[in-house]
C-alpha cells in the first residue's frame, strides 16, 4: 500500500493545469486551507462526488481513566466527520456508478 | 461550503487564475484522493487529515421492517481521520471566538526561514 502525499496531489495539479511547480503546492494549501476555515466557522463543506465534512457538537459526558478508574469529565467539544459520497463509495467497491440525482453524501 | 463556492473562492484570491483553471485545480485534488483511495492507497496531508479505506466483512443483517434476515456482501469503505491541527482547530473554534493567532500571519515562519543558516554557508 503506497501513501499520497501533499506533494503528489501539487504534481498532479502541476500536471493538470500547467502552472509552475511551486505555485501548484501553494493552490493545493489554499484550497485546504479554505477547507479547514470553513469547518473551523462550524460550516460543511459538500464536495460533490466526493463526500460531505461536517463538524458535530458533542455533550459533556463522563469517562474513565482506564487505567486508574477515575472518572473524569469529558468537556463538551467539537468533532469532525466526514460522509463519503454514493458515487465514492461504489468507486473504491469498484462497482457500476450509482443513478445521478440521488447522492447522499455529496 | 460547496465545492463550486471552493472553486470561486480560489478565484477570487487568485486573479491571475482563470475560472476553469480554479475549476481544475479542485476537482484534480478530489480526483486524484479518490484514484488513490480505489487503488487501496492512502492519503496523508499532515495537519489537515488522513484519508484512508476500511475493509466491512460480509455479515447477516436484517431487514428492520420486516425482521427477515439477509446477507450483507462485505465491501471496502472510505474513511477520513482528521489531523491533530485540524482537530485542535475545530474544537477551538466551539469555545467562543477564536483567539489564538490567526492564520493569516506570514510573519513568524518568514523569519524562521531567514534565520536558518544556509547548509553551504
């Protein structure tokens, strides 16, 4: 199993689009950068095709040190999940794309 | 956000970029994480996530209407883990305003950069 990094996906764009290399890997960290904004601001970002980030509140609640037993808080906090999209999905089972019209992740 | 508001976004900080480059430039970065997560890579872009795939094995399930039992095929499912930096970010983000630096301070790291001798120096 090979890893993908920032530096693939700005060759790819150096590829694609045609600009120069370094401007390709600062799009590429504007573009996540305007992701993380959004989501930071509470917002979801839909990604068509791709999938859905969406920030969730989540209670106080209490846990348990598993080590020791003692029960401590868990503050209320904000987490990040992500909701892959129909046509994603049936892309990795490489299956027949999904009907247009109905996709819920996206 | 949507991915057309992305695009847009990009093009109105940038320009020089002409839309369908804006356009380009979005759908190659989702386009090559889903190549890559079909072939059974994984993407890690530190400080924003990890996109990775799961394997479901095959299992009974039931129909929740009717009760009857069947079989559910196993199947490989995209999975996204966010970053430490995104994480912290978000959940910053809930305790009122955000008060740490903002991050469209350029400063420190240009500085750091000037600061570090040069290895042929």
């Amino acid at each position: 199993m090979n890893t993908v990094t920032r530096a693939h996906l700005a060759e790819a764009i150096y590829a694609q689009v045609g600009l120069s290399r370094n401007e390709s890997a600062a799009l590429l960290e504007t573009v996540l950068e305007r992701i993380a904004a959004a989501l930071e601001a509470g917002e979801p970002v839909k990604i068509a095709a791709f999938g859905t980030f969406s920030v969730r509140q989540k209670g106080q609640r209490i846990g348990r040190n598993p080590k020791t037993g003692v029960e401590v808080p868990i503050l209320p906090r904000r987490v990040l999940t992500f909701r892959p999209s129909q046509v994603l999905k049936a892309r990795i089972n490489g299956q027949p794309l999904p009907r247009a019209g109905r996709d819920g992740g996206a | 956000m949507t991915k057309s508001e992305l695009i847009a976004m990009l093009a109105a900080s940038n320009p020089h970029l002409r839309q369908p480059d804006a356009e380009l430039i979005v759908s190659t970065i989702f386009e090559e994480i889903s190549a890559a997560l079909a072939r059974g890579d994984r993407v890690e872009l530190r400080g924003f996530g990890a996109f990775s795939t799961k394997r479901r094995e095959a299992r009974q399930g039931r129909n929740p209407r009717t009760g009857a039992t069947v079989a559910v095929a196993g199947k490989t499912v995209p999975y996204f883990k966010a970053g430490k930096e995104l994480r912290e970010r978000i959940n910053r983000g809930a305790a009122a305003a955000p008060q740490a630096a903002s991050p469209a301070a350029p400063e420190p790291a240009r500085a750091r950069r000037g600061s570090v001798p040069h290895p042929a120096a």
